[in-house]
C-alpha cells in the first residue's frame, strides 16, 4: 500500500470556472500562479477547459503546463458547496515561467478542507483555563484583550507590552497586515519592545548594505541570467530559493543566456557561459547542482564559521591591489571622504598584500587561492577592458553570523568597489526568505550602533521578567528564537503562573473583573499574559492565554513584493477562511478600535487619537491608507534612489488585478513628464540612497575571535564540534503546513542532523542512528544523515522542524551593532541513541540530498 | 488500449533495456476506478539488481523503469521484496528519470525520488513523489505483472484517459 492515498486522475475546470491570480504564499522566489475554482460537480472537458490546454494528449515535456497530484484539492465555501481548487505554476510569469518547486508545487495542498489534511485549523478565539482552550466570541475576546491591553498601558506604560510579529510579505499576508500591525503597535501602542518574527528585536537584517546608501532588493531576476559571475554567499539557492536558481541561474550556468547577455551588453563586450562563485561551509545541493553543470566554472569556498568578512576584505584589497575598479565611478559616486576609513580599516592597506592574505588564510581556512581565484571572477575586466558584471546574493549564512552589520557592510563594499550595482546583470543584495510587503509608521529604533541604535531585545526582556502582555503574531518562537530552550521554559513559567493565579477560586466572565484579576495577577505572579494570533495551534500558542484565529494564504487578499525583482503583485482571495478566523488587519483594526472607544469614554482624547486611523471597511482601503506613509513618489527615473524601496504610491488592488501575472517593480513612481505610473527595474543605476546620493564607505573591524558566548566552548573537550543550522528543500519555515502533508512529513520525519563520514566514522554512527546534540544552552534530539556536506568537525542541523528546534543549542549572543543573533554557529557534544525508533524513520529516504551524480 | 504484441528486448545506450511485452487482460483493482491492463514486464528469476529494465504502462506513451533494488522496499515484491517498478517521466516537467544509486534521478532540474520509499522525491522540485507500478508476482513462474499505478503519470489528467 502506497504511504498515502493518490490519485490517478483529476478534476478538469469548465470554460467558466472562476480564475484568479496569486502568487506562491512561500519563498522569496514569488513564483506566479492562477487559481481555478468551479463546483464539484461541474466539471470541463480535455479538449474545452478553463486551462486552454488540450488534455486529450500526453503533454510534452518542459511545456510549461503542470497538473498534478499536488495542485488540486477541494475546499468548502461558506455557503456550504464544494468546489475544486486548481492552483497551477504561471506560465505566462516571467519569474517562473511555469515552474515550480516542491514547496509552491503543493500550494492546493494547504487550502483548508475540512476533510483534508490541514482540517485542524483554528476557527474560533480561544481562552485558556486550567482544562485547557475554550472557543469564545469574537466580541467577548476583543473586549477582553482590548481592555487589558488598556489596563496594562494606564497602569504600567505601553512597555509593559511586548510583540514579536511577521513583517513579511505573502504568507503572512503582506502590506495589509503590516500596516495594520504598524498602526497598532507603533502609532497606538507605542511599545519599544518590538520584535520581528524571527528574532528577538525590531531591526533590520541589512543595516550594514542600508547604511552605506544601498537597499539590500537592488537587482532584478534577469541580472541572474545576464550576470558574468553569480556569487551565493550563504545563500543555499536551490534549496531554498529554487526557482530563481533553475529558471535564471542555472540557464546562465548553461550557457542558454548568451544570446541575450550579447543583446544587453556594451557593443563588442564578451560574453559568455556564467561562472558562479559560493561561499558556504557545507557542499550542499546549490554547489552539487552547479558543479554538475560546469565543474570548472564553478568556485566552492568553505569558510570557518564565522569568518567572512575578512574574507570579502581580503577579496576586496586583492581587487585593490590589481586596480580592478573604475577610479571615475568611485570619485563620482561615492563618497570619498569615508574612503578613507575603508582603506584602512576594511582593506587595511598599511599592512603588506602577503601579510593580509596570510592572516585571512589564517583565519577563515581559505586558500589564498581561492581568494585569488574569487577576485578574478568578480572583477577582473574582461578582454577588451569591459567591467566584469558580477550579482552577488547573500542571506541567512551572512545575515545570520557572527557580526551580522560588518559582515553584510564588507560584501556590500567589496560589490560597489567593482561598480557591480546598477548596471545590467549586476547587483548586489539578499536572496532573500519570505516574500516583502512592509509598511508601516516609522520605527522606535531606525538603525544600528552608527545610527540612533541598536534596538532592544525583546526575548532578554520576557525571559528577564520584563513585561505584562506578549503578543506573538503568526510565528512560533518556541522553535525559531535563540537559546529557545531556556527562551519555552522562561515564558511557560510565567504564563503558567498567570493562569493558576487567575484559576484559583474561579475566572470571572464579566470582562472588567476578568481584566482586573489579570492586573492582580501581574501583581501577585510575575506572570505574563500570552496573545497568539496564528493559523494553526504551535508550539507557542500552546501556551498563551488567548489564541486568535488569522486567516491564510488566499482567504483573504494581500499584496507583497518578491525579493527579486521587487514585484508587486495582487495575491487574490478565491476561499473563505474556517470558521471564524480573520486576516490578521481586521483582528487588530478591532481591538484598536475598541481601545479608541474606551479611552474615548475615559475623556482621553490623546490616547484616542493614538488608537485612531483604523476604521477600514476593506483590505483595498488598508491598502490605500499604507501607502500614504511613503509620501509622494513625483520623481524622475534618475532619482529613483530617493524613494523607498517598496514605495507603491498610486497603485489600487484594481490595478494589480489587471495587471495579473506582470505586476510592477516596485519602488513606484509617478513619472514627472508623463504623470503616469512606472516600476523600476534596477536600482542604483544614477544614484545611492543617502542624503547627497553617494555611496558611504565604513571600515570594518578587525577579527578579535568569538564572542563569550561561543568561545566558551573552545578548547573543551566536551564540545568538540562546530554546528551549524540551515534549511531543507522539502519544508518552509516551521513546517505550520509541512507537517500535515504526507509528501513532505513522510520524508523528513524528524528534525536531521548532518554529519561528516569520517567524524561518523570515528563516532560509529549511521544513516538512520538518533543523536542527542548538547551543549550548555540545552540539547536537541535529531535523526542523523551522514554526508559529505559539512566538513569534519562540522555538524549541521536543520534549523527547526515540527518536532524540535535546534535553536535550543544557539546562544543568545547578538551583534551589539545591530541585536541580530549569531544563529548558524556554536559548538556542541554529540551522542548516540542506543536503539532506533523504527516506526518514526521507516518512511524516512536516508539518500544523500548533495550527490546528484548518476 | 494500444500495447505491443511482440515480445523484444532492446539494448539501450544506457544500458538499461526496452521491454515490450505481450500477453495483457484487463483488470480492474479494488480501490481504484480505473482499469488499468496486467501487463508482464519481467521475471524475477532473471532480474539482476541494480539492472534496470524499462518498459512502457499502462500505454506505450508512458515509460516505466523495473528494478531489483536489493533492499527492501515499500510495496516491493519477491521474496526480499526488493522489486519495484516506477513511471520514468518525472513529476516536475516530464523530462525522464535514469535509475540510479538506488534513486530515479532527473537531469532537467535534479529532483531525486526513493525508490524504496514509494517513490518519494527526496531532494529536488518535484512536488508529487513518482508514481508507482503495482506489481504481481506469479509465485510458481516468477513472472512480473504490472497491474496499477499509484499517483499520476505526468502530462495526463487521468492515467487512462490519453488518446
């Protein structure tokens, strides 16, 4: 018997099946896709259907038309009727051009359908009692949390209110939600304690690229085909944004892009088949892929954790040194009065060539050759003295490391000093996780260390004791945060107090008395009042004292921009949500406007006004209202760098719905001469984003060894190896989805770890042992997988999985720049489980995902 | 139902053989509405393993690959129920699967499916793991029959509905 139930035949959409247009609710990729919806029992045929496509035959291969398995489901409407959902990769994006991956593959497969297999959705508000969850009114949970939030703010401060929330596009519903979230929680609220869903303080991941005068989403996808050299650094592509890899990267690998390098290059510029340099310490499937293609065009670097940036100061000085840069386009545009500091600190030019390349080999493990070889590849001109055109894409692997400002300050240094921005096939920035859409009134903190910063942080605070109220917006932080073992137990204790305070002698159902014995209870407990808005009960819901019920991906409408292009796209709703769950603009316009009329009773027209601005009647006015937070957008195509990155100003839903599958680039603006709207395509071709428009240099510093928190670990015996976490192909994020589809759980049952031949070797394990990894910040249980992946003396795990978090071994270290955490590196002990659960891993491939040679 | 009604081996320059067989009746599986043929594709006395063979179910547009894989695998036959037997068009985009290190691997964009777990895509872009050939073994012969398929053959919109 198969694993799961399948299908041998599907469904077919009649001419007139209702067709929308969506983009993936997944990765930064935002590949395209239409949507049909048609009764279940109204079906087309294989010659006239709503696909256009005649499905009488046997359908070519790479025809850009996909049907299957994966694509459809059926969902029920308020209305009680069941209709059948089709949701097919676009053929007609020019993101994806009718591709797809193995997580937007299964789109139709996370539709709520109450006999599918994501049934188990949250449908009403929930309070906890000692019994456990009990479903309650919407009206009843919005006066509740309404009026403790007010109690709270009149009584401790709005401090006394802590969130970590998406900010993110797509999934979570993007510019909608996060206005309304802004509204909320930074005009209303007013709270400091802020923090972003995937770590523990409301910053951005790429002050070091912003600060200099460069937004991070600089490029567009057809740079990755036109590029002469694509760099990943810590960027896994094709594993976790695959189709930006396979439809734009791999082609350029191929060779199939010369054709049109040779139409968009200067006359007479060579070009050729694309070199891809990355920078990763595991041999993952990007680099097996890639040097499967064009092994010789490929440069794998294996750096030590937490060394990069002298390993793109290094590459950058070798540049300096040859004189591989434009001496003209440096005076014109960039300031040369912060070049100074560059020089020194970054590519420290009072120390010999040898000296410097000597010391990086030293510390970072790299051959000087590499560093050599890597230079030459990202810009030495090419033959004739054309510039060399190099897009280099970084992510979790530097965003995520020691350092996190100087490190993404070098790479984005070490790419303006060769002018590989704002020309064709050039670029530099992040590949990006989520999808964007980010809007919002301006934050508490607006930079790093250098620029009134760095920002709180958020978890330090709860675990430390500090706040009433934690609100938790469509992330799981059990699993996600750092140091996540002692982040659950701190937080579980204090929400456990509150509720065994609140339940000894009875809750009180009138809401004041119920707000009031919460307000004794902070006194009396210390506790802390959990609010969880989420689609699905997590880890963390698990413990909070009032869950809300959000709506997902298509049951409402959203619009975001992917991370390569900037493409802002309409993302339709074509279902209903279950039950009673609501987007998440909605839940929060709510409760904001019942706080507004509370204190408008008090007499307080100040905080009123605080909680004012939320009375939408629609997701198109939510959408409306954002934009007016960029201003005006009335500038000419060369002064593109003065407007925000994801500027929309003047576009309606209407408009993107007719613009379907194209959309337009953001930033938006209205052009001068025509008054018309227009995208942009690339930014930074005339200009930087800085007051004066020029590029601003920074001098990084020098490598001083690992934090305490990490260096603690060295030289003891108990903790021989170094760890690092990542992504898998098969799941996206938690596995909120992922863990109900039998596709994806059957083949990564457990959280993995990969482990080195020889250290699994030396350790007698094997493909398919259970391990306990530890050290002392907590212990994580994983299923072992040995490869060639890592290096000896390098473990990786898989960041979190449904059934456990890695993060329980990563310290609560941050860059005092920036309070980003060190999440991809620590060190850890290793043991083996006796026996093997066999019943978990019988489903479970224990093939190495990194060899696909035949 | 087109199938071929001679019976030849062809040596393909992979290495792997073409089978065409004859001798098929119709049968219908409980469980699924389909009808799908019962086709003999092999022998497990003769099959080596890790020698794939290939052939063409439940019509000669849709290409298929049998193998010995040497461990055991889920839904496999014989008596180390280690034969399996799948359609090689990938999922993804249709291109084909060459059998290989125990997994069906496709060039076009490196999807990988287990072959002794059902299928399953292990690494790769393939959101639907391969489909899978039921197969009956004759006990007293040792003649494969291919009589189902589990999942859906890329490019159709029903396994038996091709013209």
């Amino acid at each position: 018997m198969a694993l799961f139930k399948r299908k041998d035949e599907l469904p077919i959409p009649p001419g007139d099946a209702e067709k929308y247009t969506t983009v993936c609710q997944y990765c930064s990729a935002g590949c395209g896709y239409n949507v049909y919806v048609w009764p279940e029992d109204k079906n087309g045929s294989a010659t006239a259907n709503a696909f256009g496509v005649d499905l009488s035959k046997q359908g070519k291969l790479m025809s850009g038309f996909s049907y299957t398995e994966t694509m459809h489901n059926v969902i029920t409407r308020k209305n009680g009727k069941q209709y059948n959902l089709a949701v097919i990769p676009a053929k007609e994006s020019r993101i994806n051009k009718g591709d797809y991956s193995i997580r937007g593959g299964t789109n139709a497969l996370t539709a709520y359908n109450p006999d599918g297999y994501t049934k188990k959705r949250l449908k009403d508000p929930l309070i906890r009692r000692e019994n456990g969850f009990v479903p309650i009114s919407w009206d009843d949970a919005v006066e509740i949390i309404a009026t403790l939030t007010k109690s709270s703010i009149d009584k401790y401060g709005a401090d006394s209110i802590a969130m970590k929330f998406y900010d993110h596009g797509s999934s979570g519903l993007g510019f909608e939600d996060n206005w309304a979230a802004g509204k909320f929680f930074l005009s209303g609220v007013k709270t400091s304690y802020l923090s972003i869903h995937n770590r523990p303080a409301y910053n951005s991941e790429t002050w070091g690229t912003r600060e200099r005068g460069m937004h991070e989403l600089n490029y567009d996808v057809d740079d990755a085909r036109l590029a002469d050299t694509v760099v990943l650094w810590g960027a896994n592509a094709y594993e976790s944004a695959t189709i930006l890899y396979t439809e734009h990267i791999m082609p350029n690998l191929q060779g199939g892009s010369v054709a049109d390098k040779k139409k968009a290059f200067d006359p007479g510029e060579p070009a050729a088949e694309g070199h891809i340099v990355i920078i990763d310490p595991r041999k993952n499937a990007t680099v097996a892929v890639s040097q499967d293609i064009a092994a010789d065009r490929v440069l794998h670097i294996r750096p030590n954790l937490g060394t990069d940036w002298i390993l793109a100061n290094a590459i950058a000085r070798i540049i300096w040194e040859n004189r591989w840069y434009d001496q003209e386009f440096l005076d014109k545009r960039t300031d040369m009065k912060t070049f100074g500091e560059y020089k020194q600190k970054s590519l420290q030019s009072g120390k010999p060539l040898a000296t410097l390349l000597a010391d990086a080999e030293r510390i970072t493990g790299v051959p000087k050759t590499q560093m050599q070889q890597a230079a030459e590849w990202m810009a030495k001109p090419k033959e004739g003295g054309f510039k060399r055109r190099t897009l280099t894409l970084f992510e979790k692997g530097i965003i995520w490391n020691m350092k996190n400002y100087d490190q993404v300050a070098a790479i984005a240094q070490l790419n303006v000093l060769g002018h590989n921005v704002g020309r064709v096939g050039t670029g530099c920035g992040r590949l990006g996780g989520h999808q964007e859409g980010y809007v919002r009134p301006p934050a508490p903190t607006p930079g790093s260390i250098h620029a009134g910063g760095p920002p709180k942080n958020v978890d330090k605070y709860i675990t430390g004791g500090g706040g009433k109220i934690y609100w938790v917006g469509a992330t799981d932080p059990y699993l996600s945060t750092p140091n996540s073992q002692f982040f659950r137990k701190s937080v579980k204790k204090r929400a456990d107090a509150l509720l065994d305070y609140l339940d000894n002698g009875g809750v009180p159902t009138e809401v004041k008395a119920y707000a009031d014995k919460v307000l004794e209870a902070f006194e009396k407990t210390g506790g802390l009042f959990m609010i969880v808005q989420d689609m699905y009960m997590t880890h963390t819901a698990a413990d909070a004292m009032m869950i809300l019920p959000a709506a997902g991906w298509g049951e409402a409408v959203d619009t975001s921009i992917n991370c390569h292009s900037r493409l802002l796209r309409i993302y339709d709703k074509f279902m209903d949500a279950p039950g009673e769950a609501l987007p998440d603009w909605q839940i929060l316009a709510r409760i904001g406007n019942r706080i507004k009329a509370l204190y408008e009773t008090d007499g307080n027209k100040q905080m009123a006004e605080r909680f004012g601005g939320m009375e939408w009647k629609s997701d198109a006015e939510v959408f409306e209202a954002g934009s007016k937070e960029f201003g005006d957008n009335k500038v000419a195509e060369t002064e593109e760098a003065k407007l925000s990155p994801e500027c929309y100003v003047g576009v309606t839903h209407d408009m993107l719905r007719k613009l379907g599958n194209e959309g337009i680039q953001t930033p938006v603006r209205r052009d001068p001469a025509t008054g018309r709207l227009s995208g942009t395509k690339r930014r930074y071709t005339h200009s930087f984003a800085s007051k004066d428009g020029l590029f601003k240099w920074y001098g990084t510093d020098p490598w001083t060894g690992y934090p305490a928190e990490v260096a603690k670990y060295q030289h003891n015996a108990t903790y021989p190896f170094w760890f690092t976490t990542g992504r898998s192909q098969h799941v996206w994020q938690t596995m909120y989805h992922d863990r109900k589809i039998p596709e994806k759980y059957f083949t990564l049952p457990l959280p993995y770890v990969e482990i080195h031949p020889e250290d699994a070797g030396k350790l007698g394990m094997k493909s398919g042992d259970m391990v306990d990894v530890f050290n002392e910040e907590g212990s994580s249980t994983a299923l072992v997988y040995v490869n060639d992946s890592t290096k000896p003396g390098l473990i990786f795990g898989i960041m979190y999985h449904a059934k456990g978090s890695m993060n329980h071994l990563i310290s609560s270290y941050t860059d005092p720049k920036t309070t980003i955490p060190w999440y991809k590196g620590t060190k850890v002990g290793i043991r083996k489980y006796t026996g093997k659960p066999d019943e978990a891993i019988k489903t479970a491939s224990l093939l190495a995902n990194n060899d696909v040679s035949l | 139902m087109k199938l071929l009604s001679r019976r030849k081996f062809l040596q393909s320059s992979t290495a792997t053989a073409l089978l065409f067989m004859a001798g098929c009746k119709k049968q219908t599986r409980p469980g699924s509405k389909a009808d799908y043929p019962s086709l003999k594709i092999g022998n497990s006395k003769t099959l080596k393993p890790n020698q794939p063979l290939t052939f063409n179910f439940p019509d000669r547009q849709s290409p298929c690959v049998l193998v010995k894989t040497g461990s055991e695998a889920i839904d496999g036959i014989g008596s180390q129920k280690d034969i399996v037997a799948f359609s090689s068009l990938c999922t993804h985009m249709g291109c084909p699967v060459t059998y290989s290190k125990g997994r069906l691997i496709c060039k076009c964009h490196y999807s990988m499916f287990d072959v002794n777990r059902n299928g399953q895509t292990f690494q790769g872009l393939a959101s639907q793991w391969i489909p899978q050939i039921v197969l009956r073994e004759d006990p007293a012969s040792g003649d494969i029959f291919a009589e189902g398929v589990q999942g859906l053959i890329y490019g159709r919109i029903g396994n038996l509905k091709v013209s």
